[in-house]
C-alpha cells in the first residue's frame, strides 16, 4: 500500500495502480478508501472495465444493488468478455429479486470462463431461491468434490439442504464449514437457523451469540 501511495503522489497515472491501491484498501477493510479510489479511477479511466467491477463489487458489499448493477453493465460495456462483471451482474440481479435474469447473466461468466468459483457459488444460490434445490445441490457437491476445503461451497450447501428440510444433512455441512473456517461469515448464524428449526433452542441462542460476538456489525 505505502508503494502505491508513492506512485500516485509522483504523479503516475495508470489505471492499474489506483485500481490495485484500492482493492488493497477494500480487502484491509478501508472501504471508504477504497469507494473513493474505484471513483476516481472510473472518473479518470472510464471504459477500465476491472475498476468498473471492483467498484460494483464494493457497492455490493455494502448493499447498493442498484449501483453495483449499474457499475457491473458498464463494465460489460466495456469489456464483454469479462467473466467477473457478468458474475458480479447476476448477484446484483439477484439481490434485486430479478432471479432469471440473474441466472442468465452468472451462466453467461461461466460460459467465458468455465472454472471460476465465485460465479458457480452464486448460481447455486440464484437456483434455490428458484426452488431448483436439485440443481443447486448438484453445483454445490461438484464444487466440494473438487475443492473439499471450500468452506463457502460446504455453508451454500447446509442452506440448500436446509430449504429442502434436510436439517441433519444441513448442519453436518454447516458444521463442516465452521470447521474449515472457524470465524465464516453467516457460518454460526446459519447454523442457528439450522437448530432453530430442529427444535434445539438453547444451542441456537449458542451460535447466535456466537456469530454476534465475532462479527457485531451483523
């Protein structure tokens, strides 16, 4: 980070380095910052189709859906081959309640690029709130069959189950997720929800807590 803040005070103009710089700042968790870079560099750079995503997938972060959309479109504007701006669309669709069109944009990054992650992560979310628990299911256990430690692909999988009312099958997974990542976001609160529904009121009151302890922004 020091490096980069050099670079810009000598004067350096390059997309890349205030685009970096910030998503430096957003991962440290210096959000604002990092708002404040994406901005500059769109402003600066306007067809930079990674700041143009970066910047959407902050505003997702911080819950503006409708700017993340708009970001997320420019960048496909600007690039249409770019995977991560149609993935990062179909979340934004998706938190917008727009699930088809949300389905049809994550589909659209896996075609471009078949291996990424995130994307296969979000369709498998984008399909159960469809209902289409088998299919989202079926995205989920391929991605644990080729990466057992994906503790976000082992949490998306309890929510699925959970939905289709497998509750032991869901915590077992839930449980797996903690364990690989023991301060996941949303892992104990899910599990919560998880207990909850099974009747088991004081272990969910447990991970409640336990979920506010670590993140009291939640």
């Amino acid at each position: 980070m020091k490096y980069y803040e050099c670079f810009i005070k000598t004067g350096l103009r390059d997309p890349d380095i205030i685009s970096n710089y910030a998503l430096l700042c957003q991962e440290s968790g210096e959000k604002e910052k990092a708002l404040g870079l994406y901005k500059k560099c769109v402003d600066l750079y306007p067809r930079h189709s990674y700041s143009l995503t970066n910047l959407a997938q902050l505003y997702l972060e911080i819950g503006e859906a409708e700017l993340a959309k708009y970001y997320s479109e420019k960048a496909i504007i600007s690039n249409p081959n770019l995977a991560n701006a149609y993935s990062c669309l179909g979340l934004a669709l998706k938190e917008l309640g727009n699930l088809i069109e949300a389905e049809v944009s994550t589909k659209k990054a896996l075609e471009l690029e078949n291996d990424l992650v995130d994307a296969k992560l979000n369709l498998g979310l984008i399909l159960n709130d469809q209902e289409k628990h088998g299919e989202a299911e079926k995205i989920m256990r391929e991605l644990i069959n080729i990466d057992p430690e994906n503790a976000d692909a082992q949490l998306n999988l309890g929510v699925i189950l959970q939905d289709k009312g497998e509750l032991e099958n869901a915590q077992n997974a839930t449980y797996r997720a903690l364990r690989i990542k023991e301060d996941l976001r949303d892992g104990n609160m899910n599990l919560a929800s998880i207990l909850y529904e099974a009747g088991d009121l004081k272990q969910a009151l447990y991970y409640v807590k336990k979920e506010i302890n670590i993140y009291p922004d939640n």
